[in-house]
C-alpha cells in the first residue's frame, strides 16, 4: 500500500525534501540564467523563497519562463529592499 498523496496546495516544506531537492534543482538554473551579473550571487536565496510556495505554484514558474521572470523581479526587489540598495 502506498502512502497517501499529500494536496498539492500544501506548502512545500510540508512534502517530500527530495521532492523539493529535485523543483529546486529544476528552479535555480532558470532563476541564475534570468539574473544580471552582479546578483547571481541571490539565484539561491530567491530559489528557497519560490520553494516555500506551494508545488502548483512552483510547477506552474518551471513551465512558464514570463511568470517565473516576473516572479525572480519581485524577488530581487524584496531581497534588495531588505538590504537597502
């Protein structure tokens, strides 16, 4: 018997860490490849923000290059914000 499914409208800390592992692994080199020069150094840290949404979401930013763009700018924007440049 297979363990029950979990929604996928759950966070994704919630499921499987390889599940994560392996969106994340998906995730960072688009983030990296949409970043300038000088904030390469964040693809990281705006990949584990996007992992903290739900897979659908996640999913949903992996097969959509424009919504993934638009969503790695809001990123870059709080990260900026949080650091005061």
């Amino acid at each position: 018997m297979q363990p029950p499914m979990m929604p996928p409208q759950q966070p994704l800390q919630q499921q499987s860490s390889t599940e994560k592992e392996e969106l994340g692994e998906q995730l960072y080199p688009k983030i990296e490849d949409l970043l300038n020069e000088e904030d390469r150094g964040e693809a990281a840290k705006i990949t584990g923000m996007i992992l903290e949404t739900t897979r659908e979401e996640i999913i949903e930013l992996i097969n959509d290059p424009e919504k993934l763009k638009i969503r790695v700018g809001e990123a870059l924007q709080l990260l900026t914000k949080g650091t005061g440049n």
